[in-house]
C-alpha cells in the first residue's frame, strides 16, 4: 500500500499538475474575486517554477558534493549501487539501455579498478505499479563482467522496488560490521544515507550524477528564461522532500 500510495503522490505533487488544476478550477468559479487571484497566482508560480536559476541554486544546496576518488584511503568491502538506471524492456534486448544515473554503476566501475571497493551489490529491481516485470538488475551482471568486474565480487538483489528496500534487503546480503560505499545520484542522497543507517549498515556517501550545474555555467543568461527543465527540477526536489516526510512516518528513516 505504501509503494502505491508513493507512485501516486509523486505524480500529484508535480506543479504543472498543481498548477494546471487550479487553472482549471478557476474555469468554474463564479467569484470573480477569486478567479484573478487565482490566476494571478498560477502566473506568479508559474514564472517561479520556470526559473532555471532559481532551482539551480536550490539543487546547489540540497545535492550531496562530490568526492575525489583518491580522498577515500580506505578499501572499502562493496561499492552499493542504487538501481533505477536502466531500461530493460527496450527492443531489441540484445544490450543494456541506461537512463539518467548510469553515473552510478559506472563510478562503481571506477571505485573497483581503483582498489577502493572490493565488490560491487546492485540493489533494485524494475518498480512498476500493477505488475512485476523482469527486474532491472539482470543484465547488470553482464555488463560489470564485460568491464572487467570479476563475477565473484557481484552481488544483485532485483527485489527492492524503493529506497527502503535498497537497505534493507542489501543489508541481509552483505556484512554489517564492514565498511562501504553508497552510490546514488546526488539529490537523493541524504535519504539514501538515513535508510541505510537505520538498517545499521556503515557507509559512505559517494554522490554522483548531478543536476546543479558547474560553477562556470552559475549565472549565464539561459538559467533566466523559463524553461521545462526547471520544472523538472523542481519536480525531483518536491519528491525527495516529500519523499523524507513519508519515509519519517513509516519509520524507514
């Protein structure tokens, strides 16, 4: 129930929904007095909402920072990989597709022939709402071979369907009195980090694919024309913010 519930909330929390209903909502009104402040509202938020600077600099602040690679001085056990980066179902399925975050695998990829990590875990499997489809985590295995990872020192777990699941199942997998690493996307890191301590398992942050922009892109004029890409933005940052509320209530964090 609460893997549905999440799936529909994050479609209702998006603000072109929010704002595309109270537009319509306002068709409706005969109070004259309240359809102008409501548009008048929607305008307002829609230029906000549109402002790539704006959640630029928010992203800035929320994403976890990124670390060099020879700063970690410790051979750390397993590299843990949180998944939702590929495409299993795309035609033909002769190769691997990846979406946005293949950043993740990749730099595991990095940690490995960089001594840093021992041995990979790829925790999660394809998260569809009505069915269960192949999990994304089988064709995994062969790419991290076909890059040189030993097949021994893979670990899948296709079960988890969210961040909750990602630590738990990968904690009755791997040792909990060792140290490692945890690779996700930069946003979603600060939740990752609270689900994984409150299974108990030690870990340290290795944040990855970005969404703020370098510094030397900070202030060029395109971040001051409204855009889709910042609601888009806006988008990944209301889920994750609702997505730490919700995890607080069911105790996952």
């Amino acid at each position: 129930m609460f893997f549905i519930l999440s799936k529909l909330l994050n479609f209702l929390i998006k603000p072109f929904f929010v704002l595309s209903a109270l537009l319509i909502v306002s068709f409706f009104l005969k109070n004259k007095k309240w359809v102008k402040r409501i548009r008048i509202f929607v305008l307002v938020a829609f230029l906000f909402f549109t402002n790539g600077f704006i959640v630029d600099e928010i992203m800035r602040v929320w994403e976890v920072k990124p670390v060099k690679i020879e700063s970690l001085t410790d051979t750390y056990e397993y590299g843990i990989v949180l998944g939702g980066i590929t495409d299993p179902e795309r035609e033909p399925r002769d190769r691997l597709y990846f979406k946005k975050g293949a950043d993740r695998i990749i730099h595991a990829i990095y940690l490995y022939k960089a001594g840093k990590i021992k041995k990979i875990l790829f925790t999660g499997g394809k998260s569809k709402l009505f069915e269960d489809p192949e999990r994304e985590s089988s064709p995994i295995k062969g790419f991290l071979t076909l890059c040189g990872v030993d097949e021994n020192d893979i670990v899948i777990d296709n079960k988890s369907r969210n961040t909750h699941e990602n630590a738990l199942f990968s904690s009755q997998l791997i040792d909990k009195n060792n140290h490692h690493i945890l690779l996700t996307s930069a946003f979603h890191m600060r939740r990752s980090l609270m689900c994984f301590k409150k299974v108990g398992l030690n870990v340290t942050p290795f944040a990855c694919d970005f969404n703020a922009r370098r510094d030397d892109e900070r202030f060029t004029f395109d971040l001051f024309v409204p855009s889709m890409e910042a609601l888009i933005g806006w988008e990944i940052l209301i889920k994750e913010w609702i997505g730490i509320a919700a995890y607080k209530l069911a105790d996952y964090i």
